[in-house]
C-alpha cells in the first residue's frame, strides 16, 4: 500500500427496471427476465467511476470487478474492463441461486476476503431490489468500516492509511474519514461514469470466462487466451471462497416473497385550477402535504 | 440505450464493402502491429470487428452525449475571453467524453497513439458526430490536419505533435485571410526565419475564418518567400498554441453550427515549423488537406441529412391533420421517400468515395517505407485518380442534398418548423454552409469537370454497366444506360459548339454545373442499383434505388434539352447584367 491501492468493485447485472413494459412480469409473480435487458447497475457504474478515479491519480492502483450470477453476468466485468478496469471475478455457481441479501454478502465477503483489497466500492443499491443492504453487510461480515450515500473521494492518503468521502445526506453534505481497508457505497448523484475506451475496447474484447471459452468451443479464443491471459475472466465457485454452503444461495436466505402485487395507477377525477395565487398556493401546499414535491 | 451506430444498417452495410479486404491489409501490413499492441488486430475480421466496436462507442457518445447538448451549444455558443475562446458547457463536455473514450486519432499510426484505422470507418464516425451536432462535426473532423502532418512532415514533427491527438489536443487548419478566400494565393500572412533560433520561422500577420482557430496545433498557410504574389511562395506551417503569440481578436457571430468557433486571430513574432518543404505548401500540402476536407464535409452533410430525415419521419408520423397523421398524404410522403433516396445515394457515394482515398493513401504511406511495385503504382495512380474525380463530385452533391432535405424536413413540420422549438430548425441553419465552405459548390464543378472532360466519369459508368443487376431491377438499368447516352451527347453537344464559336472555355463553364449533374445522377444511380441487387441487404436500397432513378432521369433529360436548345447568342444575355447599376 504504497503509491497505489487495490480496489475491488462489487457490481450486479440486473435487470433494465427503467423501461418496464407489460410483460415485465410472469403470471406467477417473478420478474420476466427475457424480456428486460440485463444491463450494468446504474450506481455500481457510479462506484467504478469512483474507482478509476482513484487509478487516474494513482496509475498502480488496481481496480477488479466483483460480481455474483449466472454465466452471462460477465459481461458485467467486460464492460467494466472496457472502462477502465483491470479485470474481474465471477462468482458462479448454483449453490449460489436464489440468495437474499444475507447470502449475497455472506457470499461477496468470502470472495473479497480471498482477493484481499485495501478498498471495497459498491452502489448504493440495485435497482431489481432497491434493498441498499449488501454494501453494508459485506462491511459488517468483514468488520470493516463503511461510508454510505458517498458522491466523491476528496482525499487519499495511502501512507496514513486513510481516505476522506464526502456524502450526500438528505439535508447537506458530510465530509468524513475512513481508515483502510474499508467500504463505500456511491450514489446515483455522484459523477457518471466515463464511457468504454476505444482501445480497452479492442484490448479486452475477447475477454471471456473458462465456460464462456468452452460454450464457444473456438480453437480461435483457446489459442488467444493461453497467449494473453489477461483475457481469462476467473470464475470462482463455492470451493474456491471457502463458504459455509449452509450460509449460501436460497438455504442462506431467511427472506422469502410472501406476495407480489401488480399496482395499477388509475385516474382520479380532475381538478381545475386557475392561475391565481391562491390557487397555486394551495396546490403547493397539497403536493407537500402528500410528499409529492419537498 | 440510443446509438447512432447501431440503430443505423446503412453504415453497417458500407463497412462489409468487398474494397475493404484489400484496404484493410494495406493499413495493417501482415497484421505485423499484433505482436507490440495488445489492442491490434490479428487478422481481417478481428479489424472489422474492431472498427465496429469503436464506431458504437462513438455512436453512443454521438446519442447520448453530443446530440443531447446540440440544443443548449447552439444557444449558448462559445465566447472570447482575455483573447482566448471558451467552448460552450456543452461542446467542452462533448470533447472531453470522446477524449475519455479515447477516439480521437482514430486513422494515427499504433506509434502516435492512434487507433491506426482506415479512412472509411473515419469517415464513419465524422457522419455519426455530425448526425448528433454538426458544428461539434467540425472540432471533430479538423484532426484531418494531424492526417496532414503524418502525409507531409518530418518525423521530429510527427513525434512532437500527432501523440497529443489521441490525449485530446485538437486542431485547426489557418489557410483564409480577408483578401484570400476561394482564392488562396492571395495569402499574405508572413513567414520569417528566426535569426536567434535556427530551423524555427516566425509568423505574422492576419487570418480569419478560422474553424476552432485557438485549437491547440494549428498548420498555418503563409508566404515565406518574399517578394512571391503567388502560390509558390507559400508554405505550410505548424503553431502550437502553449506558445501563447496568437490573440483570438473575435468569433463570427453565424447563422448556424453556432458551437464551432469561427476566429480572427492576430499572430505576432508566433513560433512555428515549417511541415515539408518550402514552397509547396499551397502547391502541394494544402490541396491534399482541402481534399480530405471535403471529404470530411461529404460526411457531415450525409450526417445533417440523416438527422433532418428521422426528425421528418417522426414529425409526419406524430402530427395528424383531417384526422389522420400527415405521412398519409401523397405530398408528404413523396418528399420522404425523395428525401431517404438523396441520402441513401449520397452515402453510397460517400463512402464509394472514401474507399478510393483509402487505397491510394495507404499505397502513399507504403512508398514512404518500401519502393512500391509496378502494379502497386498503378493502382495507387488508377485509385488516386477515381479519388480526385468522386471528391469534387460528392462535396457538390451530398451538400446540396443535404440543404435540400433540410429544407424538406422543415417544410413536413409546417409552421412548427419555423420555430425554435423543434430540433429542425438548427439543422436547417446548419445545414446551409456546407454548399459554402471548403470550396463552394461553384468551385466543386470548377474542379469536377475534370473528371467529365478527362472521361474518368465515363469509364465509371461504363464499369458499372458491366455490373447487372437484379431482374428485377432491369427496367432501371436500361434507364441508366439512356441516361449516360444522354450524358455523352450533352457532352458532344457542347464541344461542338464550343468548336464552332471558338469560345470553348466559356462554353464549358456555362454548361459545367449541368454535365457535372448528369454524371452525379448516373453514377449514384448506379451505386444505388447495385446496393439494391446485394442477396441480403438489397431489399433496402429497392425503393431508394427506383425514386433516385426516376428523379436522376427527369433531371438528365432538362439538362439535356437545356443544351441542345441553347443559341449561342444566348450566352450574351446572361453576361448583360454585368452592366447592370449597383445603387449604393
């Protein structure tokens, strides 16, 4: 920990919640995943921004993406490469289906322990499950400090060991300091992500997983990734992070989904108000009052 | 997510051309950069797909970044401040967003940091920029004149300035001045050897009209030779702007493309090199920039008539009047259907155009590392040749349809497109200086002629009639091979009367614009006819191929109707309004 930190991200693929359309769920109340695209979660873009920030002003810092799925969950870490990071984990494994956000940190705390950072950035949540708790309990799990709602890194001092965040509350900003290793989560205010870089692009296009390599089974990517390793995205499974299988997936998840309702918006009846003072006065007074606006 | 790549199969299409087997080798020799650049490409597909993955990283700036900030750069427009231009919020964003997607530089060697890509997915990522802001289009396109350095200056130059490129650092290219506009030898800007600093000139003087003229390297036109009124007293020179000796003096204040800053500057004792030799720099270096320059307004004006297109599609699909949504009547869709085949016709041109500078630069760039072979020269010679001739041919055509389809664009919104509340209206402003600057469309036929005297446009129709096409395409075959008999005889026509009255250049000049069109009508007929007659992707071209037929036929008949009915005599009557009173 001398010039440089390693960093690692956790990132979710999830599904495009932004843009639901009416077939956005099955008739048995789960999310219909083939119909909403998977795409990257908005503020786990946010932390890897955060991250490569940190790599722009100190080059040997190394960022690695962490993330838990299926196989196709890697194209998460390609996208991250494609911005800037230098390469990822993917947690795989069916041990690992179904978890809550319990078995997820149980899960993501036994594969940062292994990779070992001196910091951990995550979105604040994801948009599938909006929970924020995954951030905070893998912190818990690993008995590290955590910085929440963080929008900037101001200040590193990677000598002392300790890095300055400011935080966006709901009434102010908060300016705090943490001690390495540690834990932050971004918010969706912080600045955007930078966009995937022409030659990491074409650097890490052929970037892909062991399963990935043999569905393909192309002589082509075989000979390409025992010449650049760089190009192989480790997969880890239960075995490779030591867990406690007790503790994973659907058996680790004390959450169940006792019911899913489809709330429909329906039209109340219509309002005319004119444009005089008292009139917007009041229509002011009533959106605050139904915390609409405020 | 928006992307202006993706959501576009006409591009796509041009990027599967035959041509770009052959253009691909040229640029990566053996794919010899694979082993020392771990972004090179191994062999021809990987390039292709390379080029792909980057034009949609552009393609994703262009949507959600630059197009989304046209509206407030055009409002807001850059300013001069302490002699220095300000970009507007917006513009400065665009550039830092494609500098962080590390783009620019796209056609610079692996050496310089560039991506070492050819010229057509360039030309690729100028149209989808221009499509999105065609005023950004320009700081966009002038890292044309880094393309120049590399053509024409020494190593040490090379070394010093293309690197910054790809970091950021963008360009200008100073060639007018008051008095030296279509008319460049009248450049007057002077060029001194510092007495104190061997092998560094000092330059002096005013220019204006300069597109981004405080970017941060500048190849700068000025007269070294003193003494010397003309073209061979001039030579090129590149300023970088750290030295500080060149004073914005003010921005134009313009109808459109508002975000690209147009300068006055003020060189005082300013520092430069000199790039190649003395003397050649009209002659030589800034014919080639001017070329690329063209080309590159080839591209922003098929990117404003793509843009002009789907704002017209979406307005007449949305906008209902007698109870129906206005694309429904004939009118309204006969502009739009005239309106996707000027610009489907002119991206075929433009990038059939693109494909033969592309092959006879990369030749160039080989004869600077290895004697070329025999056949290798020739067709360098035969490439470079079909180049010259298509250049002239599509500044002309594809910026007079791009006005033209931004005029019919905004005429669809009715009187909604008067206002500033529709996207249109800035691209119709937009849209109109591109018949106007790097060579007015009157220069383009001045320097397309050529290409219909020398008979290099009649060999390409020829060529092309050897291509058949779809059966059921034949019916617009034979139209075009009527239409090029049409083209001979107007040409015949006018070199007997030109014989015969013994004025043969003012002849030539009066008909010039005619015969040029003919020739852009055949040959982008013909590009058409055969994208038509493609096994999977023709069903695209079909009904663009049938409309531009129809409306090139009409036009090469009153063109030729024009010249056979002309009296001599008549040539005098348009020259009386040279007599004309101008009241003060």
């Amino acid at each position: 920990m001398n010039k440089a930190l390693k960093i690692v991200v956790l990132a979710k693929q999830v599904p495009d919640t932004r843009n639901v359309g009416k077939d956005a769920m099955k008739a048995d109340g789960t999310v219909n995943r083939a119909a909403l695209p998977a795409i990257f979660n908005p503020e786990d873009l946010n932390a890897l921004e955060q991250a490569l920030r940190i790599k722009d002003r100190l080059p040997e810092t190394t960022v690695t993406i962490l993330t838990m799925g299926p196989f196709r969950a890697a194209e998460v870490i390609r996208e991250a490469m494609f911005r800037g990071a230098d390469g990822g984990v993917l947690l795989t494994d069916r041990k690992f289906a179904g978890a809550d956000t319990l078995a997820t940190s149980y899960t993501l705390a036994c594969a940062v322990k292994k990779l070992n950072p001196d910091l951990i950035i995550a979105g604040r949540q994801a948009i599938d499950g909006d929970t924020a708790q995954v951030g905070p309990q893998v912190a818990e799990k690993l008995g590290l400090p955590q910085v929440t709602y963080a929008e900037s890194i101001d200040g590193i001092d990677v000598q002392a060991g300790e890095i300055t965040i400011r935080r966006r509350l709901e009434h102010g900003v908060e300016t705090v300091a943490m001690r390495l290793p540690g834990v932050i989560t971004v918010n969706a205010s912080a600045p955007a992500c930078r966009p995937r870089n022409a030659k990491m692009v074409m650097k890490y296009k052929h970037a892909r997983t062991v399963s990935e390599v043999q569905e393909q089974q192309e002589d082509y990517y075989m000979a390409l990734h025992k010449e650049r390793c760089y190009l192989c995205i480790p997969e880890w499974g239960s075995g490779d992070v030591d867990a406690d299988e007790a503790s994973l997936g659907l058996s680790g998840s004390p959450t169940k989904v006792k019911k899913i309702e489809n709330i429909v918006f329906q039209a109340k009846e219509a309002k005319h108000l004119t444009g005089s003072d008292g009139d917007v006065e009041g229509l002011i007074k009533e959106l605050i009052a139904s915390h609409t606006i405020g | 997510m928006a992307n202006f790549f993706l959501d576009n199969k006409d591009i796509q299409f041009h990027l599967d051309h035959p041509l770009m087997k052959k253009i691909v080798e040229l640029k990566e020799q053996g794919f010899r950069d694979k082993a020392t650049y771990d972004y090179a490409p191994v062999d021809f597909e990987d390039a292709i797909d390379s080029y792909r993955k980057v034009l949609e990283v552009v393609g994703d700036v262009a949507a959600n970044t630059i197009a989304v900030n046209a509206d407030s750069v055009d409002k807001e427009g850059p300013r001069v401040e302490n002699d220095r231009v300000i970009y507007a919020r917006g513009t400065q964003e665009n550039q830092d967003m494609l500098t962080q997607a590390g783009v620019y530089g796209i056609s610079l060697p692996r050496r310089f940091g560039g991506l070492n890509f050819p010229l057509v997915p360039y030309v690729m990522s100028c149209e989808l920029v221009c499509r999105a802001d065609a005023g950004f289009g320009n700081i966009w396109g002038l890292q044309d004149c880094a393309e120049t350095l590399h053509e024409f200056a020494s190593e040490e130059i090379n070394a010093e300035y293309l690197p910054r490129i790809n970091k950021g650092a963008t360009a200008a290219m100073d060639l007018t001045e008051p008095d030296a506009g279509s008319d460049l030898q009248a450049v007057m800007l002077k060029a001194t050897p510092n007495p104190d600093k061997p092998g560094e000139w000092l330059l002096n003087g005013v220019k204006r009209f300069i597109t981004n003229g405080d970017g941060d390297i500048s190849l700068v036109l000025a007269r070294s030779e003193e003494g010397t009124t003309d073209a061979r007293g001039l030579s090129l020179f590149v300023y970088d702007k750290n030295h500080m000796a060149v004073k914005v003096r003010r921005i134009e204040h313009k109808l459109g493309i508002i975000g690209s800053p147009t300068c006055e500057l003020v060189f005082t004792n300013a520092p430069a090199k000199l790039v190649g030799d003395r003397k050649m720099g009209l002659i030589k270096y800034v014919m080639a920039l001017m070329n690329s320059a063209r080309l590159g307004i080839g591209a922003q004006s098929v990117g404003i008539m793509e843009a002009a297109y789907r704002e017209a599609l979406k307005y007449a699909n949305e906008r209902e009047q007698f109870g129906k949504p206005i694309i429904h009547f004939p009118a309204v869709y006969e502009l739009l259907t005239n309106m996707k085949a000027r610009l489907q016709a002119s991206r075929a041109l433009l990038y059939e155009t693109a494909r033969f500078v592309d092959v006879y630069k990369n030749y160039f760039h080989l004869e600077k590392e290895r004697k070329l072979e025999k056949e290798e020269r020739d067709e360098m010679k035969k490439y470079q040749k079909l180049a010259d001739a298509y250049t002239p041919l599509l500044k002309l055509f594809s910026s007079e349809y791009c006005n033209s389809v931004a005029y019919d664009a905004l005429q669809i919104h009715g009187g909604s497109g008067f206002m500033k509340d529709y996207a249109i209206e800035r691209i119709y402003r937009d849209a109109r200086i591109t018949t106007i600057y790097e060579g007015t469309s009157q220069l383009q036929v001045v320097a397309a002629i050529r290409g219909v005297t020398t008979g290099v446009l009649l060999g390409q129709m020829q060529g092309y009639e050897a291509i058949k096409p779809v059966s059921e395409l034949d019916g617009q075959y034979r139209t075009l091979v009527t239409m090029r008999e049409q083209y001979e005889e107007a040409l015949k026509t006018v070199h007997e009367v030109s014989a015969k009255e013994g004025s043969d250049a003012d002849w030539l000049d009066f008909h010039a614009r005619r015969l040029v069109e003919m020739g852009g009508y055949i040959i982008m007929g013909h590009l058409l006819l055969q994208q038509a007659s493609h096994p999977t992707a023709g069903e695209e071209y079909r009904i663009s191929a049938i409309a531009f037929i129809k409306e090139g036929q009409a036009k090469c008949s009153a063109h030729l109707n024009y010249i056979k009915a002309f009296d001599p005599d008549s040539l005098g009557y348009f020259k009386m309004v040279l007599d004309e009173k101008v009241e003060a």
